[in-house]
C-alpha cells in the first residue's frame, strides 16, 4: 500500500521537475539555434 502512497506524493513532484526540466531544454534549444545564428551572420 505504501508504494500506492508514495507515488501518489511523488508524482506530482516528478510532473513539476520534468516540466521545469523541459523549459530548461525548450530555452537551452533556443538560445543554441539564436547563438549559431549569430555566429553565422
């Protein structure tokens, strides 16, 4: 049951880390595609 439980608190938590995570990646992507077309010009 206790696994249920855990799960159950955890999830959520995991939710927000891979949505932050996500952005993170989404800006990073970003600002590497802004970077290189500077670098080109």
């Amino acid at each position: 049951v206790w696994v249920i439980v855990l799960l159950y608190v955890l999830f959520p938590v995991i939710l927000v880390n891979l949505d932050k995570a996500l952005k993170k990646l989404k800006v990073g992507e970003f600002g590497c595609g802004l970077f290189s077309k500077v670098e080109r010009s």
